[in-house]
C-alpha cells in the first residue's frame, strides 16, 4: 500500500504527499498523514512509530524478525531517499524485488548517536 500511494500520483498528491511534509522523521510522524491513509495503513501502529522513532532500542523485538527497521525507513524520508526503501512496515523483499531498495550504513555523529547514509556502494541508477 505504501508504495502504491508513492506511484500513483493522484493518491500521492492528494493523500501521502502530507506524510511527506516531515524531513525529518520522528516517533508521533508516522501518525502525520491523511485520514483515509491513517484508516489504511496505521492500523498497524506500534510498528510504524518504531520505523519513525529515530531510535534503535536495545532488545526491540520488531528489529529481531524484520530487516526494516528506523534506519531503513530514515533513509526513504531523507531527500535522496524518497524512491527507495518503501517497504514499511514489515517485508524489505518487496523493494529488492521491485529494484527500490537502497542498502544503508549507520555513520556515527560527531554529538553522539548514528545516522543512516547510503551505502558508498550504492549508485542509485
């Protein structure tokens, strides 16, 4: 559903383009969006407030079973990032598949804690 709303420009600058007004993500940000978007996709809630939390927590179940995580889901809301790593709230295979996926590494702030970056390998064609 999530990248349907991306490449269906009616439903994207009607309903998801909302969402996309926060660059920067944080935790409440996933609730940030249209009321019908809310109704399809925030049903499943926990999930995606952890993928917008900006946070990696120790012991987080959801990072155990699921390869997308909040540094996976940075990376889409970042400016060169917004046609890659849909894939939220749970399975990354459907952008491998789909060819969106952007491989990420976490660099290490000057302040303290990590940001998500493309992968130097990436070239993003």
């Amino acid at each position: 559903m999530h990248r349907f709303m991306h490449q269906n420009k009616f439903l994207y600058k009607h309903i998801h383009s909302l969402h996309h007004r926060l660059v920067v993500p944080y935790a409440y940000g996933a609730l940030y969006n249209h009321p019908v978007e809310g109704l399809l996709l925030d049903t499943i809630g926990i999930k995606t407030v952890d993928d917008h939390c900006g946070l990696w927590l120790p012991g987080n179940p959801f990072h155990l079973f699921f390869k997308n995580n909040t540094a996976y889901h940075d990376i889409h809301h970042q400016l060169y990032g917004s046609k890659y790593n849909f894939s939220q709230p749970f399975f990354v295979i459907w952008d491998r598949i789909l060819g969106t996926y952007m491989p990420y590494s976490l660099e290490k702030r000057r302040g303290g804690g990590f940001e998500a970056r493309p992968a130097k390998e990436f070239n993003g064609d």
